[in-house]
C-alpha cells in the first residue's frame, strides 16, 4: 500500500463543500490551508494564535486542500471505511456515499473531478483540481498539524489541539480536538456561530441532537457548557469514529455517538437540535425536524451560504418553524428557529 495526495486550489467559499465532499468517498485525510481564516484568527483580539511579520502575506488567496488516498495493488480504496454504513443514494450525487470499493487511480482521479465539477455548478471552485503525487505515510499523517492552533470559538469554550496545551482561566472550558479526515475543526464561521448561540441558550437539563456530527466538536462543546443527554450521530462511520475518540480525550465519554441519519435517532424527541450541515440538506430535511423538536425546543442550524438564504427560509417556514435569531459572518449564516 502507498499513499496518494490529491491537491485541490479553490475558494473559501467552495472549500467546505469539497472537504465534505472528500470526506463523505473516503479521503483518509484531509488538510486545509485558508489564509482567510488563518487571518481571522490571528486578527481576533481575543485569539491565542500569533504569526511572524509576512507570514499571511505569503499564504496568498487560495485555499489549498490536501487529500490523502490509499492506494493497493488493484487501485485507490473509496467508500466509508465500514460497511455497516452505506448510503449510496445520498442527498444528490455530490454528497453520497459510494459503496466500498478499489477503482483504477486514474478512474478515482475522474471521479474526483466529476465530483469538484458538480460542486462548481453552485459554488465558485477557482482552479480545482491540480493534480496528485506519491508521498510517505510520516508525511501527510503529520504536516496538517502545523496550520492547527488553539483558538477561543465563544465566550466560554477554547478548542485545542490534543497535541497541544493551553492555559485559560476558570471561567474557561477547553475542547481538545484530534479532527482526523472528519469534517470539523471549529475554524469555519459555521461551526463558530453554532458554538456562540449554544454557549448563549444551551441548558443543563437539555436533551440535545447533533445531526451531521463530524469530528463531534458541537456535542462535546455542549458537554463542556453542561448538557450531560447528547446524542451525535453522522452517516458518515469514518466521522463516527474521530467523533468517539475526540469524546474520550474530552473525557465526555457519556455522549452517544453513532452512524445513521434523522429516522435513526434513538430518542423521541429532543429539546435541541443541532444541524451543521448544508443548506441543500437542511432544506431536505427540515421538514422532518419538528416531530423530532420538543414543542419548546430549539433548532440551530448552520452551514449556510448566504446565496441559499431565500431557499433555506421558505423551507424552514414550510416546515411550520419561526426563525427567532439569525447570525451571519462573512458570508455565512446561522439560525435558531423555533415551532411556529
């Protein structure tokens, strides 16, 4: 076996698309440089995060993804790495699962482009597709690590790298972080804006969803604020697993992580619902939420580019939900909505 790394140049705001998208074929890993919000960070008042004099002048404008790909004798491995989830026929084709399998690298290579292709038809892609090389298992297990600091994602809550350690103060919880090839390191507006509404209405006695998990950061954030009935779950079984891993470096054990979607979440009902997703998924699924939502609860929804806006609130209102609260940084939105 030997390990491919496919280069992707693109956009921020096509960057997330293509990481889930990576993510949901089977990348073993997956690294992102974005000067933007590498720049963020390190402009925050607040952040823990310092850089030499140049340094974000030298990252340029383009967002590089790096993704890793085993590759065996009969070709490159695609697909979740478990079959006891596949979801073939997934929301549209740009975020299904494939079913597990090893295609011809060059077919592999093709259906990447295909995919970044598809993605390009409602986000700006930038140049896409570079190319790919060969490189040795040390190197990219390691070389996304050094782009990932701590940094402050509300006013309560620190994510840290679990390679690292950070001093706060009392008042201050810390979320030790090992994303893995699983979407999610709380960098992205999307996931900062879940973390701040959560820090701001999550309550102790809340029995709260996290759909579309990830790496686990918003279920294990909702641990660290004091909600001790989480449930976490991904179609993803890749994702499934850093979620449980980073919940045991936590040491919030307790949350319930599993693979499934909506129609499998084993609770009745729950007074939060937590959906960092997409804005075409959500639409999809919005309908299905408020039998899921207690009469008082909440549904906190994010990943939502701000050229979905008018579609995400029509479903959203079709759904018979009021939205009490909207957020919004930098093209990006998240809402708390609430039963009409």
């Amino acid at each position: 076996m030997q390990w491919i790394e496919i280069k992707i140049v693109t956009t921020e705001d096509a960057s997330d698309a293509i990481c889930e998208m990576l993510a949901q074929i089977g990348a073993d890993g997956i690294a992102v440089c974005d000067p933007y919000e590498i720049k963020r960070i390190i402009d925050d008042p607040e952040s823990l995060s310092y850089a030499d004099d140049g340094y974000i002048d030298s990252l340029g404008t383009d967002v590089t993804i790096n993704a890793y790909f085993a590759e065996f004798d009969d070709g490159v491995r695609l697909g979740a790495k478990s079959e006891e989830y596949s979801n073939p026929d997934g929301v549209g084709m740009i975020y299904a699962n494939i079913g597990t399998r090893t295609v011809p690298t060059e077919d592999a290579m093709n259906l990447l482009k295909e995919r970044i292709a598809d993605i390009g038809q409602f986000l700006d892609i930038g140049q896409g597709f570079v190319g790919y090389k060969y490189v040795k298992d040390e190197d990219w297990a390691n070389n996304w690590k050094k782009d990932y600091k701590a940094f402050r994602i509300s006013d309560r809550i620190v994510i840290c790298p679990s390679w690292e350690t950070v001093e706060v103060d009392d008042k201050t919880e810390v979320v030790y972080l090992d994303p893995g090839s699983a979407f999610g390191t709380g960098t992205h507006e999307t996931t900062s804006m879940c973390a701040e509404f959560l820090d701001k209405r999550l309550k102790a006695d809340d029995k709260l969803l996290d759909l579309g998990t990830g790496s686990g950061i918003l279920a294990i954030i909702a641990s660290k604020l004091g909600c001790k009935n989480i449930e976490a779950i991904d179609i993803d079984r890749l994702a499934v697993d850093v979620a449980i891993d980073n919940c045991e470096k936590n040491d919030c054990s307790f949350i319930d992580c599993y693979t499934g979607e909506l129609k499998d979440a084993k609770s009745k009902s729950y007074s939060v619902i937590v959906a960092n997703i997409i804005a075409d998924v959500i639409c999809a699924i919005a309908a299905d939420i408020p039998s899921k939502l207690d009469d008082d609860g909440f549904f906190l929804c994010s990943g939502i580019i701000n050229t979905k806006r008018e579609r995400v609130e029509k479903a959203l209102a079709d759904a018979g939900f009021v939205i009490e609260e909207c957020m919004e940084k930098h093209d990006w939105l998240a809402y708390v909505c609430k039963k009409a």
